[in-house]
C-alpha cells in the first residue's frame, strides 16, 4: 500500500489498495481504489482507517437513527482498533480528535473507520469527496462545519447528488467518556478457586481484555473433583466462543452435531416384574460428554499470559482498603491485593458467606435473600437430601451388548431413587452416577463429611430387587458420594462475566454497574436451573406431582411426567448465552454513556 501527496494529518492505513491524496497536496479530495474484483469483497479482505465515511466503503453516518446508536457504532468500532493493535498494524491511537465510527461487523468481528473529528472543528469551507473506482460519481459524504462554541462535534452528511442527508450532535462530554475509558488503566481481578467456573473466567477476561489476573486455588494442583459431565448446546456455544472446540479437535474428541440427537433414555428399573423404557428425551445437539478434567486441561491450555495460576493458596478472608481494593488473607499467612474478586470456590464458598455477611450489615442483602432462612442457606448451604455415588467404570467391564452403549445416557428410575449412566471420552470411560433421596433429609444439615469414599456395598443396598442391567454396573467400582454441581451454568456465568468486566466501558468506576448487571441478568435465571434441576430429581424418582410410580403405570400420568420431564430440560438448548451477553454488554452501554 501507498500513500501518495501530503497525507493531511490522515491516519495511515494498511490494506491492499492505494490512496490518493489531490494533486500538489490538496486535502479536500481523497481517493480509495482497490485491487479487488468484487467490491463486496473488499470489505472482508481490507480495514480501511482514513478521514471519509463514504457509502462506496462503509457505513454512512445517515444510517445510524440516533447520537446513542452512533456512539455505539463508535464502541464497536474501538473493537476494531483492539484487533488492529494485536495484528501490528498502527494508526494515530484513539483520541478526542480520532474517533472510530463503526460499520456493520464483518468475518472478523467487529471492523470499523478511523474518523478524525478534528474536522468538525475546522471552517466550513473545508470539504471531502471519497472516489471509488465502483462508483458511478464522486460521492460527497462528509461536510463538517464548525459549531458553536459549546455545541460538541455537529456531523453534516451529504449524499452523492449533494443534498444534505442528515446531521448528528455528540457532546463533548460524552466523546471524552469514550476516550477516556478507552486509556484508563484496567484493574485487577482475582479469581479464588481454579476449577471449571474459575478457568472458564480467566479464560473469558484473557480473549477480551488484557486485565491482570490472579487464580488462586487451595488444593496442591488445579483438578477438579468428579468424574463426567454432559453440556448442552448453550454451553457449547459459550465454549465455541472461548476456543474449545479447537482444543476438542486437537484431543480427538468429537464434536456435536448441529441436528436434534437422543439424549436420554428414562427406563422403569424398579419393577419386579420387569423394567420398560418410559421417555427418550430429544434434544438439539444432544448431550456432549466429557471427562471433568479434560474440559480443565483444555481451559489450562487457554489461559491468557495475563493470568498467573497459584496454587495451595486457601483464602481465608479478604479486608477492604482505602483505596477501595482489596487484601486476600491465605492459610499460610500471605496477603495479596486485587481491585475485583470472583468467588469460584464451590457450594462452601468462603467469599460468598463473607460477602453476604457484609451486605446484610449494610442492609443490601438482595431481596432474595432477606428471609433469614434463605441468608442462612446462602452462608451454609444445606443439604438437598439426595446422595450420589459416582465413579468412572472401565468399558472393558461391562458387556458389549449392555444397553449403556446403545444410547448417549440412560436413566433407571424408581421409587426415590435413579442411576444415571453414560459413556465419555470416546467411549473410554462410563460415567456413573446412583442418586437416591433420604425421605425428610432436604433442608437439614449434613450428618458426615460431603465427600468421602465409600464401600461397593453401601451402593448396593439402596437397589436391591432392581434389574439385572443396573446390578451388573453396579458392582463394576466403589463408588464417591458427591454433590453435584453445574458446570454448564458456571460457565455461562463466567462469560457474561468475564465480558462485561472485560468490556471498554468497564473502569475501576463502572466495575459496580457491570456486576450489577451481570447479576440481574444470571441470577435469576441460575436460581430457575436450579429448581428446575431439583424438580427433575425428584420426577426421576416419581416423586413429582405428575406422576407417584404407581403401579400399573397410568397413561395420562405418564404423559404428564414426559411433559413436565421436557419443559425442565428444554433450557439447555433454548436461547443463546452469546446474545444474553450481547444484550448485556448493549446495557452497560447505556448505563455508562447515555443515561
């Protein structure tokens, strides 16, 4: 590429085409000629930072509706100006006299046009003409005339035969707030617990931003406890997203199909006359099964150079400065500062009961919460009254004709209890998991430790009398009683997060705005997962409203149980967590710049 004649100040670009400056330096026409054959093709192959918004190349200035819609343009387009920066290509650097104006996104995301709105400070006489060899004529795009004194930047915009298009006023105020956010220092983010949630976040932050970060896990090594896991289509898009598909190519590990798949098979397994398949749940993608540490090993491999991983690091509490950062106070007597921490340490999470503790001294507990019994099980998590014995089983134990390998997963459900089983990492293993509910036991406390091994023996016991295909898998292993957890939700949760915190806007000032809405925008939806979950427990075990497990099973009560079975699960595949974060990002926008 070339620049030839006196560049005027215009900022330089790199694409595949030349411009021309007007002969003997003249600044009042500029023209841009591609190489490229198809003009629509331009776009994609080129992004072109120069003074013009012209009709033939981008956006033109009369098609945003409104100054918000404008400087939301301008946002986006900063996007641009990131991915310029790590692809090496330099330009004047933003400022209140280089603004971008955005285009629609392109292939590589959100691709924008360095504006310098220095002209609108310039005297009227100075006008700009962009050519381009597609176009039948010179296109008059830009006419700046000067405002008042205090009026901000007035845009005039003209179309090709001259009449004036429209116009458009941005405070000095607000273009300041842009630029100023764009060159404010980020700040710091401390991530206590290195598991999924924790790893998904650190993850998120890295992708799109460059925020210091700092893991800290209390165990020796980043593992995690448990065996598989399953994710659905909403979090798989959230991992598409972060990268993790490329990381499955690289393992081997099969990649879902865009296509409604079988997912579940629900089977009578208590009946001593013999069992019967009840429901085969239909989903899109269908189920993705995982190992636990190979989703962990894949998130290691993505984390970013900002983020710096400790381990054997208990946090112990954490104490405010007065700088508004905090103090990390560990096990072994060290101290840390951060600006922001995120709790990640699991259903007893230190920081969540010390930050509860704290909001309802200062009578901002969230409404959710004010009953004393829900701030009591906020802080100590109570028992659901459901146990689970899980463990990984070895293929090579079980029959090659056993009905486990002739579905993605299965369920035997009886009376208070169900067993779910399906194979994972490309068959290798089985996931195994045997739940069963002690009758009375959901709110009180646990009597014993959460997690402990225990004898195959124990396991048994609970499902005496049920068929032959469920007493073979269960003597194949000793079994872990585990409380489960999600980690599909978790990472959805760490998205959202990870992007708001990550985005322009988001300043030491505006952190509060951004968990703000992150949490009207999550927690609501991850308190209905989890009554969803709770209530899908219970159906398996006939223990809903729909259906008790009376024998002989009643047809309408069936269908209803098939029905309600659906409607609990039909989340997992419903919606888009990507667009849930857009539209969050689209009110922090507004939240910092127009309201």
């Amino acid at each position: 590429m070339s620049i030839k004649g006196d560049s005027g100040g215009l900022s330089r670009l790199i694409t595949d085409g030349e411009i021309f400056v007007g002969a003997e330096g003249r600044r009042d026409q500029i023209t841009v000629r591609y190489p490229l054959s198809d003009p629509d093709d331009s776009l994609k192959a080129a992004t072109i930072l120069y003074h013009l918004i012209s009709s033939s190349v981008g956006r033109p200035l009369w098609d945003y509706q409104s100054d918000a819609e404008l400087l939301q343009g301008m946002l986006d387009a900063m996007d641009a100006c990131e991915l310029l920066w790590k692809n090496q290509i330099l330009h004047r650097g933003v400022s209140a006299g280089n603004i971008i104006l955005a285009v629609n996104p392109g292939p590589i995301g959100a691709v924008g046009f360095l504006s310098d709105v220095e002209f609108a400070r310039m005297p009227a006489d100075v006008r700009f003409s962009g050519d381009s060899e597609y176009a039948s004529s010179a296109t008059n795009c830009d006419d700046r005339l000067r405002p008042q004194q205090t009026a901000g930047y007035v845009i005039y915009v003209y179309d090709a035969s001259g009449q004036h298009a429209g116009s458009t006023h941005i405070s000095d105020a607000k273009l300041e707030t842009v630029v100023q956010n764009m060159s404010s220092p980020k700040f710091r983010v401390a991530i206590c617990g290195g598991g999924i949630g924790g790893l998904t976040l650190a993850v998120a932050l890295g992708k799109y931003s460059d925020i210091p970060i700092d893991v800290y896990e209390a165990a020796n090594e980043i593992g995690t406890v448990g065996a598989g896991l399953a994710v659905w289509k909403r979090t798989w898009d959230v991992m598409q997203s972060l990268g993790l598909e490329a990381e499955m190519t690289k393992r081997k590990i099969p990649l879902p199909q865009e296509k409604d798949e079988p997912s579940v098979m629900i089977r009578r397994a208590d009946d001593p006359k013999g069992g019967a398949d009840l429901y085969q749940l239909v989903s899109s993608y269908g189920s993705i099964p995982l190992h636990r540490m190979h989703l962990v090993d894949m998130l290691r491999d993505l984390l970013p150079k900002t983020c710096t991983v400790h381990t054997s690091k208990r946090l112990s509490k954490y104490t405010h400065k007065a700088d508004g950062s905090l103090t990390l106070h560990f096990a072994d007597g060290e101290t840390a500062t951060t600006d922001v921490l995120v709790g990640a340490d699991g259903i007893h999470s230190l920081v969540r009961a010390q930050l509860s503790q704290e909001l309802l001294a200062a009578g901002r507990l969230y409404p959710g919460l004010n009953a004393p019994d829900a701030y009591s099980k906020s802080v100590n998590p109570r028992w659901t009254g459901s146990m689970v014995y899980r463990s990984l089983i070895a293929p090579s134990k079980v029959r090659t004709d056993h009905p486990i390998w002739s579905t993605t997963g299965i369920c035997y459900s009886g009376k208070g209890k169900h067993i779910i089983a399906y194979p994972i990492s490309n068959g290798s293993m089985i996931n195994f998991l045997a739940f069963y509910t002690v009758p009375d036991g959901e709110g009180m406390p646990f009597p014993g430790k959460w997690v402990e091994d225990a004898p195959k023996e124990e396991a048994l016991a609970h499902y005496v009398g049920w068929e032959p295909d469920v007493q073979e898998i269960l003597q194949m292993h000793a079994m872990t009683p585990h409380v489960s957890a999600g980690a599909g939700q978790a990472m959805e949760d760490a998205c959202m997060l990870g992007r708001l915190h990550a985005h322009d806007l988001t300043t030491h000032d505006t952190v509060p705005a951004a968990i703000q809405i992150y949490e009207d925008r999550r927690l609501a939806f991850a308190n209905a997962v989890v009554a969803a979950a709770r209530e899908t427990g219970l159906m398996y075990e006939f223990n809903g409203p729909e259906y008790d497990g009376a024998l002989p099973m009643d047809a309408d009560a069936l269908r209803r149980w098939r029905e309600g079975i659906f409607r609990r699960w039909e989340f997992q595949w419903q919606g888009s967590p990507l667009e849930e974060c857009r539209e969050a990002e689209e009110t922090l926008r507004r939240a910092v710049l127009v309201n």
